[in-house]
C-alpha cells in the first residue's frame, strides 16, 4: 500500500502556485476588460468621426447636420453603455475569487471581528477602485454603532458612535432589497433631496443596507467615482452586506454557545461539589428521627441543609439559602456547612454560631447575595434550641391538641428554645413550601397527626399533599424532625 504524501511539506508549492495563476488570472482579466471597454469607446469615436467626415465630403453642414449628430448621439449611448455592462458582467474587472480567498485568509488570521470588517471593507473598496467608503455597523448585543471610515490611505474606527435611529438613511432603507443610487435620485422631490443631501454630507454615491432577514445590521456608504457602478459592483456590495449579517450573526450566537457550554461544565461540577456535601435525606440518632424532603430545579441548588449528630447525641439540623443571583454557591454554601460543623464541635450554641458565620462573610466580603440561615440542636429528650437570621420560623406539631403553628420565638434573645413530647414533630420548610402549610394549617395538621409518629410517613404524606398543590418551580424543602421512637 503506497504511503500518503505529506500534505505540511507537499501542498504548500501547490498553494503557492494556485495563488500565481488566480493572480495572473485576474490581472489578464481586467486588462481584458481595459482593453475591450477601451475599444469600444473608440469604436463610438470612430462611428462619429466618420460619419462626421463623409458628410463634410459630400458637402453637408450647417445647424441640421450637428442636430443630427446629437441626437445621433444621444441614440447610440444606451447601446454602448449597454454593451460596457455586458463586458463588465462577462469579463468582470473584479477577481472575485481573489477576493473571497483573501477574506476566507482574513478571516483565519485576525480574530476580532471588528479587524475583519476593516480588512475585508478596505479590499472591496480597492476592488471597485473607490477611495472613500463608510461601513456602519450596530451590535445589537451591545446597543452600540461603530463606524469603520476610509478616505484615500487614511482610514479609522470609531466605536460607539451616536448616530440617530431616525437618520433619512435608516429610514429610506426598510429591507435588504433597498438600495441607494444617488445620482438615481431627483432632487426636486423633497423625500429625496433629503437623502441627496444626506449623502452629499457623508460623501457618498451608494448605499446598501445590511439585514439579517428583518434585523437591520447597518449600511454600507461607498464613495463617488468618475465612472458609475455598474449592477455587477452594487451585486458585489450586496453580496458583502450579506455575508457581513450571516457572519456577524453566526458569531453572536456561536460565541453563545460556547458561554453557554462553559457555564453548563462550570455547573454540571457546581453540582457535583454541592452533591458530595448534601448528607443523606435520612439520619436515626437514638431517639431522634430526621427525615429530608429535598428537591432541586436546576443545577445549582439555591437551598441547601445539614443534618448530622454529634459527639454528645444531639442532632444538629441546618438550613440556608442564597436569596438573589446563585453564582458562588458550589464554593460558598459548603463552606458554611463546614463553618456549622467546626463551630458546632466547638460548643457554639446556634444564635452564636449564625453570628460568627454572617461575620465572617461580611468581614471576608464572600458573598454579595444575602444568605438566609436557620440552626436548630434537638437533644435526645426533645428539648430543642433554634436561631433564625432571615429563614422561616420552624413549626411545629403538638399531638396533644393537633395543631400545627410556627415555633414561639424569643423576644429578649436570638436563641429561642421548644420541647418536642412523643408524637410532636418539628418541621423546617423552605419558603415556598411554608406559604403553601400557611394556607391550609387544619389540613396539613391532620395529615400528620393520621401519619405520626412515624417521621418517614409524615414526610411522605406531606410531599404527596404539596405536590398537587406545589407550580413545581424554584427548588424545594422539607426537614421533618420527631423525637420519638416509631420512625
């Protein structure tokens, strides 16, 4: 079997002289065209100038004879104008190729996009031989102008340009088929003469819109010349505004895509941090039953708990939430759950251990989104301590009278204190979950009281309830606490 060639080594001489025959080839093309249109110029002369001559031979003048030779000549200029743009449309004197192979090069090698509309406009300029042209172009994504101005060898860049959206030229160009020819334009209508003037004031001849479907983009202005543009250059320049909307659009959503690609693999690892953190939704320690109801909607979850016993037996129950923008809690969050547990083995009592951690996150500048945190310790005899800094007030459940009512708070501290008999349960909710408990206290009440004290049955029959009640949007929350056997 024969060996591939190398194409690094291989190809290169090959590129290089497909690049010498396309330069040739356009350069044998508009001489072609030089040539031809040149001639043909020369033909009308020499029509007229014999014409001319064998009247003067047979005698013939006067006023009738220069009459006749004007309108002569007014009745062979279509034609030849015809013919100078057929010659333009069959032997073009714009290499086409060479244009597209240096903006495909362009585009490769200059990374901003800015750069590639200034190399590519300066090319479609120098192709149709026009010294001065404007391209204005708006970013939607940042609401802004830019203008990329050439005149002659002088070119610039103004960025965030202040151009007003009722400009005559905006106005008169409602679709990617409206296209400007000034010298098209009568002056003694007034809707006109103002976009005459407006032209006159920026220098223009031509002005073609840019529209990707019906999102307008901007306008190309080219200059004026000595010689008209002929339909095979305004198709070049409206092939480039094309290309121009397709591009710029392409890399506004690709560049998306890419956010949104990174943000995804930032998120997929949020959660997985956040995911090793979270314990189990069940945790038995002695006599003290928890159970976890906990549901997120998105990657990173916004409502985050701790359950776990300590050294002395007590279940210590944690909840917190991120209340505006979710970035940084993959870091943050476990973070204060690894502050509760250091704080917690130290002997801290909750209204303390909330303190110590809002202190540090204020004096660290962690966070900038206000974080929500609830402590509770619940012992093995249902004596129960509780701090809350902006969660909801824990309820509870009293079998005795079967009712279901927020946790009475301290009014001279921040630590507040309940007992939990058997059959009583403790319930911290998120705030979703609590408006929905508040609407219907009797209802949920019974609920318990039919399931208790089973902390597991609770937990389902709860979730079962709010389900049908619950939109399901935002993340979800339901820490279910008894301090009786039967779990």
């Amino acid at each position: 079997m024969e060996q591939p060639e190398s194409t690094t080594t291989a190809q290169r001489p090959g590129a290089l002289g497909e690049s010498a025959v396309r330069r040739v080839t356009g350069a044998r093309s508009r001489a072609l065209n030089v040539v031809l249109t040149s001639g043909l110029d020369l033909a009308l002369v020499a029509i007229l100038g014999g014409l001319s001559a064998a009247c003067i031979s047979q005698g013939l003048s006067g006023p009738y004879l220069v009459l006749f030779f004007m309108v002569l000549g007014v009745s062979l200029l279509p034609l030849f104008s015809f013919f100078h743009n057929t010659i333009d449309s069959i032997i073009s004197p714009i290499d086409y190729h060479e244009l597209f192979a240096q903006t495909v090069d362009s585009i490769l090698r200059i990374e901003s996009f800015d750069a590639v509309l200034t190399a590519t406009f300066d090319r479609i300029l120098r192709l149709i031989n026009v010294k001065s042209g404007m391209l204005i172009f708006f970013y939607h994504d940042r609401d802004e102008f830019n203008i990329f101005y050439q005149k002659g060898r002088r070119r610039r860049v103004i960025k965030g340009a202040r151009i007003e959206e009722n400009n005559v030229l905006f106005t008169a160009l409602r679709g990617p088929d409206d296209i400007i020819v000034k010298h098209r334009l009568d002056p003694k209508v007034n809707h006109q003469r103002e976009i005459v003037d407006e032209l006159e004031r920026l220098g223009g001849e031509v002005a073609i819109p840019i529209f990707y479907r019906d999102m307008f983009l901007g306008l190309i202005l080219v200059g004026d010349r000595m010689r008209r543009f002929s339909p095979g250059e305004i198709r070049l320049l409206r092939i480039f505004a094309s290309r121009i909307a397709t591009l710029s659009t392409s890399g506004f959503f690709f560049g998306q895509l890419v956010e949104k690609m990174r943000l995804e693999k930032e998120f997929e690892l949020a959660s997985k941090v956040q995911n090793r953190f979270l314990p189990d939704a069940d945790l038995d320690a002695g006599a003290v039953r928890v159970r976890v109801h906990h549901r997120t909607a998105s990657l990173l979850v916004r409502e985050f708990y701790d359950v776990f016993a300590g050294d002395d037996g007590a279940v210590r129950i944690s909840a917190y939430r991120v209340e505006e923008n979710i970035s940084g809690t993959s870091i943050y969050l476990p973070w204060i759950q690894a502050s509760i547990h250091s704080l917690s083995r130290l002997g801290y009592p909750p209204s303390r251990i909330i303190a110590r951690v809002k202190r540090i996150i204020a004096d660290k500048g962690l966070m900038d989104e206000p974080v929500s945190i609830i402590h509770a310790v619940l012992r093995q005899n249902g004596s129960c301590a509780f701090a809350v800094d902006g969660y909801q007030t824990p309820l509870v459940y009293r079998a005795a009278s079967r009712t279901l009512a927020p946790a009475e708070r301290s009014a001279r501290s921040a630590q507040s204190s309940l007992r939990l008999a058997p059959g009583d349960a403790l319930l911290v909710a998120c705030r979703d979950i609590r408006a929905l408990i508040n609407a219907a206290p009797a209802r949920y009440a019974e609920i318990i009281a039919a399931n208790a004290p089973s902390a597991g049955r609770v937990r389902s029959a709860l979730v079962k309830q709010l389900a049908e009640a619950d939109d399901g949007a935002g993340d979800r929350l339901l820490i279910v606490c008894t301090a009786g056997r039967g779990a």
